[in-house]
C-alpha cells in the first residue's frame, strides 16, 4: 500500500480530503485500482472506510481485496428483504446480520465496511432506539428474570421452548437462553434468585455449554420495534415507514470521520434507482390491496437524499471514467492512469515474459500464489528461467525497484 504514498497525486487527494473539499471524483481507476486506493486512504488517514457497490457480487469482491489489502475482516452490510406479506418460514439471517454491523458501527469497531448501495438505502431503526434496546448483562449483576424476559420481547426477540435460531428466547426456571444477534452461539444465564449466576454459550443442537463468559451484550432481534405498550403488525416491517419518526438508514449510523467511496459511481446509480423503481412498485401494490394504510409510506431513502448526507462528511467517486452526471458536484478531481492485470493460470511462459520486461523496466514486483507450496514450486520454476525470486509468505515490506518477491495472497485481478 506505500506504494501510493509516494504518488504526488495520492498527496493532493489527502490534502483536499483534509481541507474538506467534498466530494471529490477519482477517475482512470478499475476495480481492484479502486480497492487499493480505500485501502490506502483508510491506513494514511487514519479514518474508517465505507466502499460502496453496485451489488452483491461485486461488493463480496471488495471486502476480500480489502481484506486482503488491510490484514483484517472486511464485512459486508447487504440490503435485506420487506417481508409484507405472512409466510411460514421465514429467515431474518440479513436483518440480523444488518444489525450485528449496526452495533459494531455504534461501538467504532469497523475501520473498514463495504455495503451494497440498496442496503446503504434501506430504512432501519434510529441509533436512539437501537441503543435504548441494547443491554449488557454480566455474572453477579441483579436483575430480575422476568423483566429481562420483558425487556427481550420488547427488543424483537421470540419467546419458544428451546433456543434454535438468532432472535430468540427461552426460560425455564431460572435459567435463560438467548441467542442474540452478534453472537455466534446463544447464551445461557443461571439466576440464583435475581443475581445471575453463570453465564456462558451453549451448543444449541446438543445443549452442551462450549464457554464460560463474564459478560454478554445483547442487542436488538429486529428493524421494527413496537414502542412500550403498542402492538406491531404482522409482519413488523408493515410498520417500519410508521413505527419511527424520522427516516434512518444505515448511512446514520456512519462516524462522521468516515471516507465513503462510491465505486464505479454510474453503475451504483443505476442499481439505486433500478431497485427504488421495484419498491415503489411493490408499494403502490400493497396501497391498492389495502395492506398497506399510510399515505405515503417511505422505506428507503433516495438514491440523491443519499450523496447529499454522504457529501457532508467525506464523500469520494471512484471511477473509471470522470462523467458530468455524478449525484453531487465534486469539489475536487483527480484523473489517473492505472492498470488492471489479469491473472496468468497455466500461462508460465507470459508469466515469464511480463516479469523479465517488468524487471527491465525497473518495477518492484510482487506475484501473489494460493500458498505456500506454489510459492516454492513457482520459485522453483523461474529460477530455472533465469529469474530470482525471493519468497516472502508475508510480505511485511515491498521489494525494492528491479526486485521480485513470491508472497502468499489473492486479490481480484492484479494491479
């Protein structure tokens, strides 16, 4: 990543992101370009970095360049589906995945975040209330089992008979399981009278306790949480353009600090306004069929309501091509020329050939391979070649101009 450091180009985009010139509009970058570039600009800055993609795919790629690139989990915040309709089984994995980052946002435990546009769009609970419905409970704390039961039903959970899933809740005497989102295993706490006891995580196929634990954070089941005393609809999200006050995506829940990228800016608009378009859709059916009674029920913001709030903080386009059409007007560009290279596979004899072309010309040079057993065979194979590589599985420092080193790694497409 220091490579871009010595870019005079890199130096005058960090200067305008300091002096607040936002947005700004990046173009000449591909994509594994536009992953190197958040990469860098999140370790010069020292500031969280939010990548926006167009979908899934491409923001799956993002996360594992980004990955790759900063030595730390990248999470993806995907859109999830309205559910307006009664159905029989129905699987809340996205929303609780949604609100597992929503905590980790809150805590400033994500210094690195791609999210699909659409789920960057979608309306979510208000940071006042996801606060209000979080709760930490930890081994000789007093409180009473039915008021934790309580205060579980009115966080989205469902009580059952035995814990299976996230968002759910059982008690039995003195004990109570709960599986909340965030955690990979739910929890079960032993109250002797109303202290509790012992607490730790539990298999819930055999019921087996796998880890003691101090303390738990248990946090919100759901987008949709009646307010004390109302009843919520069946399904909840009905509810969710009512239930709240203000409209509230995840973008509010963003550090203020944080350097948003939209990449390939057209395409994320395009996709932006493509599912607002289904949505509407589905809106207006559900107002003909009187599902649905409010006026003019919202349940995502606008695709320019969106830069708008993005562009008060830091908002960077990273894109391939500079286009007129961007969401709001940069206040500075930056126009680069950078490549993306195509992996070799089975074609040794390119391979060689770009390498010694790329030594000549005077290039430092890192060739990524799936492990370590490749990494020792291709060495193998190019010194054969005339070549010296060395073999660096970790690559704690870039080889030196005219240097080539063997690494351990994957990204994309090669840059």
């Amino acid at each position: 990543r220091s490579v871009l450091r010595e870019l005079p180009e890199f130096q005058q985009l960090l200067a305008a992101l300091d002096s607040g010139q936002s947005p700004a509009a990046v173009s000449g970058l591909a994509a594994v370009n536009r992953a190197h570039f958040a990469a860098c600009l999140g370790q010069e800055s020292g500031r969280p970095v939010v990548v926006v993609c167009a979908d899934e795919g491409e923001a799956e790629r993002m996360a594992r360049d980004l990955s790759f690139l900063t030595g730390g989990e990248v999470p993806v915040l995907a859109a999830r589906s309205f559910l307006f309709h009664n159905i029989a089984t129905v699987s809340r994995q996205w929303e609780h995945q949604r609100l597992e980052i929503l905590a980790r946002l809150t805590r400033g435990d994500c210094p690195v975040l791609v999210a699909t546009v659409e789920g960057l769009l979608q309306r979510t609970l208000p940071p006042a209330v996801f606060a209000g419905h979080c709760r930490q409970l930890s081994v000789g704390q007093v409180c009473q089992l039915e008021e934790v039961a309580d205060f579980l039903v009115q966080a989205g959970y469902t009580r059952c008979d035995q814990v299976e899933g996230t968002g759910q809740f059982a008690l039995r005497g003195g004990i109570l399981d709960v599986f909340s989102p965030g955690l990979d295993l739910p929890v079960r706490m032993e109250f002797w009278g109303d202290e509790i006891d012992s607490l730790g995580l539990f298999d819930p196929v055999t019921q087996r306790r796998t880890a003691q634990r101090e303390a738990v954070t248990l946090l919100p089941a759901g987008d949709v949480l009646a307010p004390a005393g109302q009843a919520l609809p069946d399904p909840p999200d009905l509810a969710l353009a009512t239930v709240y006050d203000t409209l509230t995506t995840p973008a509010d829940y963003l550090p203020p600090q944080a350097l948003v990228c939209l990449c390939d800016t057209p395409r994320v608009a395009e996709q932006a306004k493509h599912y607002l378009w289904q949505l509407g859709e589905d809106v207006t059916a559900l107002l003909e069929q009187g599902v649905l009674t409010a006026k003019h029920p919202v349940f995502a913001q606008t695709f320019e309501g969106l830069c708008h709030r993005l562009a008060q903080g830091t908002l960077l386009y990273l894109d391939a091509f500079l286009t007129g059409a961007l969401p709001v007007p940069p206040a500075f560009l930056l126009s680069l020329t950078a490549r993306q290279l195509a992996g070799y596979g089975i074609r040794f004899e390119t391979l060689v050939e770009d390498l010694t072309q790329y030594q000549k010309e005077g290039f430092a040079v890192v060739v990524l391979t799936p492990n370590r057993r490749k990494a020792e065979a291709l060495q193998t194979m190019l010194r054969e070649k005339g070549l010296a590589p060395a073999l660096d599985e970790h690559l704690p420092t870039l080889p030196q101009p005219g240097e080539l080193t063997l690494a351990v790694g994957g990204l994309s497409a090669g840059l």
